[in-house]
C-alpha cells in the first residue's frame, strides 16, 4: 500500500483576540511544523494586520476581505489550488511543500472551511486537512460562550484546543471553563500557552462545574459583527489619541470586540491591540518599510455605525474640524 504523500492542513481558528497569531508565530519560530510550510492568512479586514506579524514563515498567501467560510470561500479555494499546482509541477527529487497553515478569521467558521475543501474534487485529492485547533481566550471566552453562537461553533469544531492567556487567569476561573468547553466538546484535547509559549495545565479537578449557557437561537438584536478601518492622520496627536480610546472602549467595549493596528510612531512601528475593553501591552515591530497596513485601526465590532466610528475619532483629536 502507498503511502498518502497529499499536502498536509492545519486549520488554525478561534474568536477575535484569542491569540492566534501569537501562537502561531511561536510555533513557526520552534518549527513545530516541520519545514517547508506555507502560511495562509484571512482576515475580515480589507487591510490586514496579521501578516505584517508573521514576516518569518517560508511562504505566505494573504486572504483580506472576507472570511474563507463564506465571501471569501472562492479566493481561499483559488489560492490552496495555486498552491497545489505548484508543488505537482514539482519533480520527486525537488523540494516540495510538506504542509500549509491556514489561519482564518476570527469571525469563521472552521467546520465550514473543513466542508469546503473536503468537498472540493481538486483539493480533495492533494489536501488533507489534518487537524483543526481552535485558540480560546481563557480571560474573555465564558462571556464569549454565553453571547456568541459563533465562539460556540468554532470551540465545537476543534480537534485541539489551545487555551491562551491563562497565566492571567484565575485557577477556579479557568476550571469552570474547561468544564464548561467539555460540555460543548469533549473530544478535543486541551493545552495552554502563554505568549504563544506552552504553559502547564493543571489537572482538572473531579468537581469543578460548567457555567450554563442559555439558548442562542435567533438573530442578535446588535446587528453582525463586523470589521470598520480608519486611517489615522500623519500628524497624529498620541495623547489625544489614546484618551480617544481609553474612553471609546470604556463606553463600548462590549459592542467593539476587538481593535487592532500597526501605527507608525516615534518609537517604531507599533502593533495596538485590544480585546473588548482590555488593552494589550503594546508590541515594537522590525521596521520593513512602509507597509499599506501601517497607521491604519481595524475595529471589529457590533452596534454602531462604522462613519460615525471615524467622525467621533477625528472630532475628539481635532476640534475645530466639522467633519
């Protein structure tokens, strides 16, 4: 019997700031995935973020835009063949790609993408896709739990779970969610991270008891969540800026899940971070030139209407402007 020599898949997925690409840029820098891996990257946003963080994998595809299980399924689908094609171009004595490392969108849904490619008839005969690990936020998920069907789905769908953040975490806290990620997926494994680094995980104790989850059924009354950019200006006032969102999340930090951005500033290139109304500790990025993603803030949230997200922002920083 021969062996199965199609392309290997990791499905990377979890929520808006789960710590995905903090675990991933880890795992790449370890090579926990052998050589020759080529990294995919989605991102809701038409201008991402995320590749500017990943600078170091061997090969890069970025999928800006729309979420590969549904608007941006076609692009994702074209560019997995793309990467296929080439590697078959390739003679038995060359080099050829061992596996790809798609990172969706924390907006996705991984059991779509699974469908997806499983049912594609090119893809189907060079991918396999070999698990699915889902990043979970060990601070936020129960609130993520309790008010997202998506956040659901997404730990529904794991063959591995990876629970980040939990140094911050409470040990009871982060008991009663892993019995409470049982109860919605009790197949997957389960380890930690911490900055993308392994951490150890304490056994779960024999009492420690799930949190209830209500009924999600029906549409949210907020509207879809949904990815807004704004530029900044090259004369930006950094202390007006940060006043500006110390007090935005302060007000709606509960309907913008999660902000990021790369900011040109004095000391460097700057990656902002924020998940609901937790600000990140702010990371220095190598300079690699001017990048379109640089001094441009995602917001990706629900409940307000993404003009008025610019205009608040360049009334708080100006003044004197009308619009």
């Amino acid at each position: 019997m021969t062996s199965d020599t199609r392309l290997r898949l990791t499905l990377l997925g979890g929520y808006l700031g789960s710590g995905k690409t903090t675990w991933l840029r880890h795992q790449l820098h370890v090579g926990a995935f052998g050589p020759r891996v080529h990294v995919v990257v989605n991102e809701a946003a038409e201008t991402p973020v995320d590749d500017a963080l990943l600078v170091g994998a061997e090969g890069m595809t970025l999928l800006a835009g729309g979420c590969c299980c549904c608007v941006g399924r076609e692009e994702m689908i074209a560019a997995l063949r793309r990467l296929c094609d080439a590697r078959s171009r390739l003679s038995a004595t060359e080099a050829r790609l061992e596996r790809i490392v798609l990172e969706t969108s924390g907006l996705a849904d991984p059991a779509a993408i699974v469908a997806a490619i499983q049912g594609d008839p090119v893809l189907v005969n060079h991918i396999v896709v070999e698990e699915t690990v889902v990043a979970v936020d060990a601070l936020h998920a129960l609130a993520q739990l309790a008010t997202e069907p998506l956040g659901r789905r997404q730990v529904g769908a794991a063959d591995r779970m990876v629970l980040t953040k939990t140094d911050a975490c409470a040990p009871a806290a982060l008991a009663t969610l892993r019995a409470t990620l049982a109860t919605l997926n009790g197949h997957a494994t389960v380890s930690a991270a911490v900055l993308g680094v392994e951490a150890a995980l304490p056994a779960l104790s024999a009492d420690a008891m799930p949190v209830p989850l209500p009924d999600l059924g029906g549409e949210d009354a907020r509207g879809p969540i949904q990815p807004t950019q704004v530029a900044l200006p090259e004369d930006l006032d950094w202390s007006a800026f940060t006043l500006w969102l110390s007090a935005l999340l302060h007000a709606r930090g509960d309907d913008l899940v999660r902000v990021k951005g790369v900011l040109r500033t004095p000391a460097g290139r700057l990656l902002l971070q924020t998940v609901r109304k937790v600000v990140q500790s702010p990371e220095i990025l190598p300079e690699q030139g001017v990048s379109r993603s640089d001094n441009v803030i995602v917001f990706i949230g629900r409940g307000y209407r993404p003009e008025d997200l610019g205009r608040s922002m360049r009334r708080f920083l100006s003044p004197t402007r009308t619009t």
